[in-house]
C-alpha cells in the first residue's frame, strides 16, 4: 500500500504563486511542508 499523495489544487496554486514570485524549490517546499523532489 502506498502512503504518497497527490499534491492538491491549493498546493499547487501555491507553487505556482511561489515560483512567480521567484522562490527556488527549496523554499517552496519547505513552506508548502512537502519534500523538494514531489
């Protein structure tokens, strides 16, 4: 059984908000609290 999920919409308004403001993965994963690799 797998225990991964799938980003939700909010997260990935998210990342795409973040990375329109410049932010590098690394920040954003730490702020959405999902690893840098998902």
């Amino acid at each position: 059984m797998s225990h991964y999920t799938h980003l939700t919409l909010s997260e990935r308004e998210l990342i795409l908000y973040f990375l329109a403001k410049g932010f590098s993965i690394s920040k954003i994963a730490l702020k959405i609290g999902r690893s840098k690799s998902t």
